[in-house]
C-alpha cells in the first residue's frame, strides 16, 4: 500500500483524535444529554488529524501550502457537513435512522460535489480556488 510518505504515528494520530471525539460525543450524550454530545460529535478531528500529518510530513517549507490546500477542501467539507446535519434531522424524523442517515449521506455528496464544482468554475470565495 503506497501511503506517499503517511507514517505509523500518522494513522496514529488520526485514530487517536478521530476516536477520541466519537467516544467522548457518545460519554457526553449518555451522560449530559444528546445536544452535548452532538456539539462534540462536531468536534474536526478529522481536519486536526490532517492537518497535522500533511504539515508533519512535508518537507521544510511546504508544510505551509499544503495545509492550505487541506483547508479549503476541508472549508467545502464542513459545510456540506451543516447541510447534511439539517438534511439528517428531517429524514430520520420522516423515515428512520438507517434510511434518514442514508438520505441524508447522499444530500451531503450532493451538497459537497455541486459547491466544490461551483467555486473550482465561478472562482467563488477566490481564495478558495
């Protein structure tokens, strides 16, 4: 498996934070209540993790754009992610969890593939291009 450069500590990293967030999203609604715990489902792990192994990986002084590139992919990604959050409370509410969740995943695709074409063409949000 070619990882171009991703080490051990990297997937360490990344399961570590990635992990954490779902165990303590899951403590804090157990114990505090669901809202609690979804705020913290929303923690970016996923982004942190990234974002510290593309800057741990790179070579000096490319660290900087690299991360770069991350963020505005990860600027597209979060906001699909609003999207999906209002699209899975309506379609678990109308059809179920397992249905809901699958609705909602697609509306995400959706969402994150139609924006990130619209800015890559229209040079929406330039900075992000």
């Amino acid at each position: 498996m070619n990882t171009d450069g991703l080490t051990a500590a990297g997937f360490l990293v990344r399961f570590v934070l990635g992990g954490g967030a779902v165990a303590v999203a899951y403590i804090l609604a157990k114990r505090i209540g669901g809202r609690w715990g979804g705020i913290f489902a929303a923690f970016p792990a996923v982004y942190l993790a990234a974002i510290i192994t593309v800057s741990a990986g790179a070579p000096l002084g490319e660290g900087v754009p690299l991360v770069l590139e991350v963020s505005k992919g990860a600027l597209v990604g979060m906001l699909a992610n609003i999207v999906c959050t209002v699209a899975a409370s309506v379609f678990i509410v109308r059809h179920g969890w397992q249905k809901g969740l699958v609705r909602a995943l697609m509306v995400w695709l959706v969402f994150v593939s139609v924006f990130y074409l619209a800015v890559m063409k229209t040079g929406f949000l330039g900075w992000l291009g």
